[in-house]
C-alpha cells in the first residue's frame, strides 16, 4: 500500500453554491491543498515558491473530479491520497472524499510532472522525477 495522507476539511458557507451545496471548485481546492500535505507528510519539499520564481516544482496537467453525492455547508469531509501512479516524469495523485458516515462523497484525481524551468513559464521542462521523491512517495 502507497504512503498516504489523510485529512479533515468542514465545509464552509464560501464553499457552497446558491444552491446550498459544494461548489465544484472547491473540491480542486482541497485537492490541491491535499497534495501539499501528502508531500509534507512524506517528506518532500518542493522549491522555495516565496519569490515567485522557482525552479523546480510539480505543476499541475490535468485534474479531474467525479461527484458521487451532495455535500453541504456544515459537513465534515475526510480526503484519502495518494499516488497512484508513477511515470518518468509524471505522477497521478488519486484523492478520495468521504462523509462522517464513510460514505465516498467525491472522487478525484490529478497529473502532475516534475519540472524545471530557467527563466520564464515557456522554458518549463519535464524531468525525471527525483529517486529519493519516488520513494518518499512510495514508487
């Protein structure tokens, strides 16, 4: 079984559509928020992002989320992840959400490479995603 991360997120009155239910971008928010504390539980630190300018990082290239039930403002939700998938360069992180009950409320998934750039965003370039990081993440 890959190393995985588990967290708790409450659904807030932000996060909800007029119609009283999770508003879809929100779930890609707490995926993403999801990811950051599955590297930070396993170990990894991604490069110094406080200047704006780093040089090596995991950016995103696709993302998807299927919904399997509503959930609502005052709701609890759990996210399982983990990597699911390794590539070369890429990984597939796989986050599943589920309700006080157990119950899977969402289930989603997103493709990111391990890069580097020099210089602007167009010189970003997949690279082989570090030995130590695959481990960590349990490749």
């Amino acid at each position: 079984m890959p190393p995985s991360n588990r967290h708790e997120v409450t659904v807030e009155w932000g996060d909800c559509d007029p119609a009283g239910i999770v508003y879809y971008p929100s779930y890609f928010r707490w995926i993403d928020q999801a990811t950051y504390r599955l590297f930070l539980a396993a170990g990894v630190r991604r490069d110094d992002v406080s200047s704006g300018q780093w040089k090596e990082g995991t950016p995103l290239v696709a993302a998807e989320c299927s919904f399997r039930r509503a959930s609502q403002h005052g709701e609890k939700l759990t996210i399982e992840s983990h990597v699911e998938r390794f590539g070369r360069s890429s990984f597939t992180i796989r986050h599943v959400f589920r309700d006080a009950s157990g119950e899977v409320a969402a289930e989603g998934k997103e493709t990111r490479i391990w890069a580097r750039k020099d210089g602007n965003a167009r010189s970003l370039k997949a690279v082989p995603i570090p030995q130590d990081v695959r481990k960590k993440l349990g490749g």
